[in-house]
C-alpha cells in the first residue's frame, strides 16, 4: 500500500515498516529521529548512482501535468486548493465535522482470484488509493502524492513504517463496499492512518487497518523530525480513534538463510515502482506470500498482516524472499487429509493407496522477511508476520 494522508512509501515499521542504513561506504549519520517514542537511526543513502536518478526523477514529477486548452496551459490534475465536502467522480465526502473520508467502490472483475472474491493485492491497493484521496479532497495536497504543501516546502516526502491489517471476510466480485479513512497522532514525529472496509448495503466490517508513516527527505533519504507548519496542516485532520483496538505488539523476529522457504533472485520490474521511484509495498506483500506452499493457500486465506519496514528496494535491487511456518501454530482442526476430497489426496503408488503425505498438518502463522543483496550480504528490507483460516 503504498502511501498516506500522505501518501508515499519507504519503510520503517505496516501493520506496514521502513528504515534503511546506510551502504557504500558512504557516511553513517548517528541521529535519529523518534517515533512512537522509539528512536529509529536515520535511513541509508541510496548508492549514488541510483540516489542520483532517484532524485532526478523526483524533480521531473513534481512539474505540473499540463495540457492545452484554446492556447492556454492548464493543469490536467485539477488539484484542489481548498477542502472539498464532496467528490462525485470518487463517490466520495468527508463527514464527522469534516476530517473523517468516506468513499465508495464496486468489487471488480479483475480484483478478484480464481474464488471470485477480492484479492489481497487489491484490499491493499484500496487502503493506499483512498488515502491519496483523502489528502486529495483535504486541500492541502501539494504535488500529487501525498505531500502536504509545507512538506514539500522542505522537501518531504511520506513513508509507511508500520502497518497491521486484519481481514475479518474477503468482498466478492460486484459487491458494493464503503470504506472509511482518518488520521490521527502517532508520537511526536509519526501519524497513524486506520481504515474499515464494510459492506455497504449489511455495514458488516471486512477489514480494518492501521499504519504508521514518518516524513523522509527526498534527496539524502534521511528521516525528518515534522516540521511545526507541517504539523499546524495536518493536526486539525486528527481523531483519536483505532480502526484496531488490541493491536498486536509482539517483535517479528529476524529469519535467515536457514528459514523453511526461500526464494530467490527476485528483481523488481518497471510496473512495480510508484511515483516515488521505489518499489511499492504492495508488491512487498505479493514476494512474501510467494514463498508459501501453493497446497496451502488453496485452501487458507489471510486474517492478519503486520510489516514492518527497514529499507527502501529501488528498481537495480536483487531481492530474497524467506518465510519460516511458526509450527507451534497447528491447531487441533489442521489435519487437512482426514476426509477424500479434501486438501490432499492418498496418493497412489503401484494401485494402492498410501498414506504418506495424506495426513498433513498446516500452520497457521508464519514469519517473513524480505532482504536486498549488498555485497556479499544482505540487508534487510521489511519483516512480516501473517496469520492465516481455512477457507469455508
């Protein structure tokens, strides 16, 4: 999901998480900037080859779309420039006294898997698009993504540290959906962005989330304390409230090359970067989950996601994906081959059936981490944990 109130992505801790440290020999800053009331080290700067194309392409975003009309330049976004009640193209208003978002969309065909329910992916790209929009209808909304214009005034950017989404049922294909969004406080420097996702028409809760985002100069890639006028624009958006009241807490712990599934030699492709220039956190998500068992997730879904980022992943990065079964996590109900016909069947060997392999036991949690190649290491880029149901 890539970016918030404002709206862009890098990581530090989603339940999505980014800090970055530095690499290439270049130099180490000691400060650090707090969040939450934990100091978190600034992030590393971009090899320079890469920061410089980086910033280059960041400088030619932040000119004006324009398109001509009767020989005049007008802007082909149309941004607004003061707060807006209501948006009929989005289906879109913001309601409780003007600070919450609230917008409405229609499941589609090419948003749902082969179960004709609403992906994961697109759950995600949801919590991400209607973020934007929020900031959108806001009025304070300086470049296009996500930056206020005081941020952009001091060259910030958004990026996401933390965030947790819980998954209470997946939408199915044309079903009408309500989905609300709000800012709120997160420590001195950070802002907290929660979701619910229900059903429009039963008001049933699909899904809630919550993440945590801090501000990073676009040029060093360095955190940022927020600046007081960045404060004074977006403070008076903020409602102390929780999409997710219990939020889980426990440290994802760091795997390594002995976790259960690896996966390798991943390389980001040009429709995986945002406007920022990095990879988005969606397609983080979708290199974790690869490295779970196909059997399994035929037969599970996700309720919980929590991420936690470490580092930015720029289109040159070679990444791996390392997922470890938290085995402790099978529950009495797991033994999945107990019944024909259900996930796997006895297999047959020389015209009989063999039980080995039938009876199998799945966990039902699992840990991951994503990791870029640095040298002849690798360093980290999120932390994950995931909690996964049978599928009725």
């Amino acid at each position: 999901m890539a970016h918030t109130l404002p709206s862009s992505i890098y990581c530090s801790r989603v339940l999505i998480r980014c800090s970055s440290s530095e690499r290439g020999g270049q130099h180490r800053s000691n400060a650090a900037v707090r969040v939450n009331g934990a100091a978190h080290r600034t992030p590393l700067l971009v090899e320079s080859a890469l920061e410089t194309s980086i910033n280059r392409s960041l400088a030619e975003l932040s000119a004006p779309l324009l398109t001509t009309v009767d020989g005049q330049e007008r802007s082909r976004q149309n941004i607004p420039t003061e707060k807006q009640a209501e948006d009929p193209f989005r289906q879109a208003q913001i309601v409780e006294g003007g600070v919450r978002y609230q917008q409405t969309v229609v499941v589609r065909s090419y948003e749902v898997g082969p179960d004709k329910t609403a992906t994961l992916e697109t759950l995600l790209n949801l919590l991400q698009e209607t973020a934007l929009n929020h900031v959108w209808m806001s009025g304070l909304l300086g470049d296009g993504f996500g930056a206020t214009h005081g941020m952009i005034k001091n060259n910030l950017i958004w990026v996401v540290s933390r965030m947790h989404v819980q998954v209470e049922h997946y939408p199915i294909w044309g079903e009408v959906l309500e989905i609300d969004t709000w800012v709120g406080s997160s420590g001195k420097n950070g802002m907290r962005r929660d979701w619910l996702i229900r059903g429009r028409g039963s008001g049933n809760v699909f899904v809630r989330a919550t993440s945590t985002w801090v501000m990073m100069n676009k040029n060093t890639r360095r955190l940022s304390k927020m600046p007081d006028e960045v404060r004074a624009e977006i403070s008076p958006w903020f409602i102390d409230r929780h999409a997710i009241q219990d939020e889980a807490t426990e440290k994802i712990i760091k795997l390594d090359s002995t976790a259960k599934h690896v996966d390798s030699n991943l390389k980001p492709k040009r429709s995986d970067l945002d406007m920022n220039q990095h990879v988005n956190n969606v397609k983080y998500v979708r290199w974790m989950l690869e490295t779970i068992p196909d059997q399994f997730l035929q037969h599970h879904q996700l309720r919980s996601i929590i991420l936690e980022y470490r580092k930015e992943c720029g289109s040159s990065d070679v990444v791996q994906s390392i997922c470890q079964p938290d085995e402790g996590s099978i529950s009495p109900g797991e033994n999945v081959n107990m019944v024909r016909g259900s996930l796997l069947l006895p297999e047959i060997i020389n015209g009989h059936h063999s039980l080995a392999g039938a009876l199998h036991q799945w966990p039902t949690k699992y840990t991951h981490l994503l990791q870029l190649r640095a040298g002849d290491g690798y360093e980290e880029i999120v932390r994950g944990r995931t909690t996964w149901k049978k599928k009725l």
